[in-house]
C-alpha cells in the first residue's frame, strides 16, 4: 500500500516500501562493490550487512511516520555539516543526511575491518575518508538545503557570486580559505620593526630593533620552516612570537627563506645547510661579536638546525649555547598521517622527476602541491567546508591571518626535496649517527652538547607530539639538559599561543628525567593553564648571558641594512 502524499506540506514522500527494500539493496551492493577488492573476513561482512539493513529499514520506518508531520523526519544529525535547521525541517534533506552518514560509518567500519599490514590498512582507511567526506550530499547544490534556501532568498545572487569565487579561484591557482585582499605583508601582517641585514641566493637574515634599553649578550637566531613562510611567527603585534622575543630583551635575527624559482631549483639539502643555515649562524656572529649564541628551529626549520649544528659538531665546533625545536622531527620512526604517502616507488619517482637525476638535473617541487596535500589531510575543515561557504552559498570567507599565510604557498628545490624525502621520512637516517654524509661530515645529532628545549603539540596531526619526543631519545649529547613540553591544539595554533591571551594549556613533566616511552612522561606531567611561552623564556633567559646595551642600529660596519624588515624575498609569490 502507498504511503499518503505529503507534497503539499513540502515533506519527503517516501514509496512503497518494496522499493525501499530494493533501494536498501542497491544502495548495500554498491559499497560491497566498492570494497569487493579488499581482504574482509566474512563474519564481518555479514554483520556489517545486518547492522546496515536494520538501520537504513530503522531509518525508513521513522520517515514513514505520518501522524505528525514536522517531526517525521529522522533525528537531527549530531553532524556539523547538517546542523541548520533547513536540513532538519526539510524531511527529504534529514533522510539523505541520515542515509549518508550511516552509509559513511559503514564504509569506514569496512576499511578497519581490512586484514592486512598497518600501512595497507591506513592507507585504505585514508582513501575512504577522502572519497566519504566529498560524497557529502552538503558539497552539492541540488542536495544541500542551506544553499538552496539562500539562492531563493537572494534571487540567484549567491550562486552568481559563488561562480565569481570560484573562478577567482581558479585564477589564482587555490581555494580561498579567507579574504586574502585584506592582508598584505608588511602592512599588517609581519610588521616587527627590523632590517635585512644579509642576503644570498637562498635565504635573507633580518635583524630586530630592540624593545628595551638593554638586550642579553647572547644573541637569538630563528630558523623557520623554508616549507612555508617566516612570518607565523610574525603574524599581528599580538600573536608575534618574534615581538614577543624582543620584548623579552633579546637580540633577535630570523632567516626569511627565498621562495624558490627556477634560478635554484638545482639546489640541494647540503646547500640549505651550508649556505643558509651554517651561513646565517656565521653572519650573527660576525654581526654581534658572540660566538655563542641561541637557536630556535621550527618544524622543518629545527631539522635543518639540527643538521647544521651537527655538521659544526663534527668539524669542532659548539655555537649555540642552546636549542630550542618547535613541533620538529630528528627521529622519523612516527610520522602520523604523513606516512601514508611515503614508500619506495614514491620517493623514486620524486627522484626521477624532481631529484639530481631528473631531466636538467632537478625542478620545482611547487608550493601549491604541498599546501593541497596538508589541506587535505583535513578535508572537511580545510576543504568541503570552504567549497560550501565560497561556491554554494556565495560567501565571502572572513579575514583570518592565520589562513592566509596558510596560503601564501613557497616552492622548494627538488633535489634539497629529494634528499630530506628519502634521508627522514623513508629511511629515517638522519637519526642514525654516522649513517649520512652532509656537507662532507657523517651526521651525528648525538654530538649537539646544548641545552635543548623541545616543544610539541598534543593534537598535532603534521608532528605527532610523541613523534617530536624522540628528538629527547637522539640528542644524546644534552642528557640531562633537555626540557620537554607539550602544549595544547595542533601544528600552528599550539605554537602560536601568545600568553596575553589566556587560551589552552600545556604540560610540563615534574621532574628533568625524559624517559624512553613518551606515555611514562605524560603520565608524571603536570598541566598548566595557558600558554607555554612564558616557560620558554624563562628557559631561554637562563641561557642568554648577562645584559647589555642594546645596539642602537642595525647590522655592522660590514653588514649594513639592505632593506627594512620584511624584506623581498618573503614577499615573492609561489
């Protein structure tokens, strides 16, 4: 018997049930198929099929329901994606929601339930999701209620606007994930007062005007990730780790990467740490008078330290007086998600194609690809969600600086690539003392005999936080004298936490011991409210020296400034 029509009411009208049976069915073989090629052991599968028909027929029957209307629909989904009110006043919208995210758990419940080794599984689990969440029936107009509603309302403006997005987009080459026209750098992004003191091919060394009457003897050096851009840890007065720094009285220089062209796309891992790292911790020496001094590398940047600092280890020499790495990996033997793109016939086809031994003798890893790949990492967050908000619903995405620097994309040289590819997240070498050779000297991160601050952040999805504690297990040379924190959030908003702020937390361990299990530390860890910063400097502090009169301009006889702070390079587009 045909269920009543309920057209009129604008509800969903559902068919006879027979058919939905059938739907159930289809809709049933359909995921089987897709999953046909994997190793499912057949108790699960069977009871995978039970739990599904149940639901979807539990689904069905609540849309069956016609004694009260406004609430025949299937319940409000938990779901963000579905949680305006047109997807549950709209029955036919709260059921294809429903169906969706029950077809969702089901496929991902089928992908954990692969048999296989870690790295399959993981891999398979990954693709699912990322086929799961762009099926989302809130990616596409004819489904998605919101953007319907808005398109009535408007009278076709939002989709027009969205299609002048969108192009926008395609033009620029990425997806918008704020209103890049409000920023720019130097105007009110990256505007700590400070000069271009030296500059060569690869990288610009800015040095900061003091805050106070007095700095500390010991200079600071910040080497950033050349994956991105310096200026996060520049972005507002308020967020700037960099003015933070300063205020705190130290003499601050930090390395502004060049945005790699074709003119250096040849350049190699040696060469970042040779003519950029090793080559920016000689200029602030020679700027200052010190020879020792204090560093800080974050992400990519503190490998790169790291490595550099071993090399002078190796030829007899000690310059910093401390280390500070910010969500860093040394230790590659956990790299979350990354992993899951790292094999042996990857990495050899970078290498044929981006490597010394590609045509012209290497090319351009492009900075787009690279921001795609972290983006979709988190597809719903940094993806769906903007597809919905720019294109569907003709939004404008509001102005966040953390966002546009996001997409401010840097490209790298293919063979520097290439090697840092295969030496950290293939084989991991670069934590084998001995087992690579760099810049003529077999790297020993043991023999770096600093003081090491060690940062991690706990929801970190780039640098797992217990990833990053491993750098406590390498640094053999400063047992005894590393001090691990972990803080709260993920990759960037965990390290830019200023304290004037008040938000999240971080955990420091009760005693200096930093034991081989990272859970051991964890559990023995105190919280503390708000951020870590004021730790950090109070660390830093006790390894900066007695203070001095601070300079009272920029650089050197030899090095005068070239350029007021930002400089040219971080202002070169990808």
């Amino acid at each position: 018997m045909k269920a009543t029509s309920r057209a009129a009411t604008g509800a969903f009208t559902p068919t006879d049930p027979a058919d939905a049976a059938k739907a159930f069915g289809s809709t049933v073989g359909e995921i089987w198929k897709s999953m046909s090629g994997l190793n499912l052991p057949l108790p699960v599968v069977s009871k995978l099929q039970a739990n599904y028909l149940q639901q979807a027929t539990d689904l069905w029957n609540l849309n069956l329901r016609e004694a009260n209307p406004d609430a025949a629909a299937a319940p409000k989904a938990a779901d963000k994606r579905f949680a305006a009110q047109e997807w549950a006043k709209n029955p036919a919208s709260a059921y294809i929601a429903q169906m969706y995210l029950l077809n969702a758990r089901t496929l991902m419940e089928m992908a954990d339930a692969v048999e296989g080794d870690a790295k399959t599984k993981q891999r398979i689990r990954f693709a699912v999701q990322q086929w799961v969440d762009a099926a989302s029936p809130s990616n596409y107009l004819a489904l998605n209620p919101e953007a319907q509603r808005k398109a009535l309302e408007t009278k076709g403006e939002s989709i027009g606007q969205g299609l002048k997005h969108l192009w926008n987009d395609i033009q620029q080459g990425h997806l918008s994930q704020t209103d890049e026209s409000v920023f720019e750098v130097g105007r009110n992004v990256a505007t700590t007062e400070g000069a271009v003191v030296f500059e060569n091919e690869l990288f610009q060394l800015i040095e900061y005007k003091p805050l106070t009457a007095k700095v500390y003897e010991r200079p600071v050096l910040f080497v950033p990730p050349c994956i991105n851009k310096y200026y996060i840890m520049d972005l507002q007065p308020e967020n700037s780790l960099i003015r933070y720094t300063v205020e705190q009285g130290h003499r601050l220089f930090v390395i502004s990467w060049r945005n790699a062209d074709e003119s250096i796309a040849q350049y190699t891992w040696d060469q970042y740490i040779e003519d950029a790292a090793i080559r920016a911790i000689r200029e602030v020496q020679d700027i200052t008078g010190s020879e020792q001094l204090n560093t800080l590398g974050f992400c990519v940047g503190g490998t790169i330290l790291a490595t550099a600092l071993s090399v002078l280890a190796a030829r007899g020499e000690q310059p910093a007086t401390s280390v500070t790495l910010l969500t860093t990996l040394l230790d590659f033997s956990n790299t979350g998600v990354l992993d899951l793109f790292i094999d042996e016939t990857m990495v050899q086809m970078r290498e044929m194609t981006l490597g010394p031994q590609s045509p012209g003798g290497g090319s351009l890893l492009k900075g787009q690809e690279l921001a795609s790949t972290f983006s979709f990492l988190r597809p719903n967050d940094l993806v769906w969600n903007y597809v919905v908000g720019n294109y569907l619903k003709g939004e404008t995405p509001p102005p966040f600086d953390l966002l546009y620097w996001n997409s401010d994309s840097t490209n790298l040289p293919g063979p520097m690539y290439c090697w840092y590819l295969r030496n950290t997240y293939h084989e991991n070498n670069l934590a084998k003392p001995g087992k690579v050779t760099v810049c003529g000297e077999k790297i020993d991160l043991g023999a770096i005999k600093a003081p090491t601050y060690v940062y991690a952040s706990r929801e970190d999805h780039i640098v797992p936080w217990d990833g990053a504690y491993q750098n406590t297990q390498v640094l053999t040379g400063a047992k005894g004298k590393i001090r691990f924190v972990m803080g709260a959030s993920g990759h960037i908003a965990g390290v830019i936490n200023p304290p004037a702020k008040g938000k999240r937390s971080h955990w420091i361990g009760t005693t200096n011991a930093v034991p081989a299990d990272p859970k051991e530390w964890f559990a023995k860890a105190k919280e503390h409210p708000g951020s870590w910063w004021t730790d950090w400097a109070a660390w830093l502090k006790s390894h900066a020296g007695k203070q001095i009169a601070a300079p009272k301009g920029y650089g050197n006889r030899s090095h005068k400034a070239i350029e007021p702070a930002p400089g040219r390079y971080v202002k070169q587009k990808a």
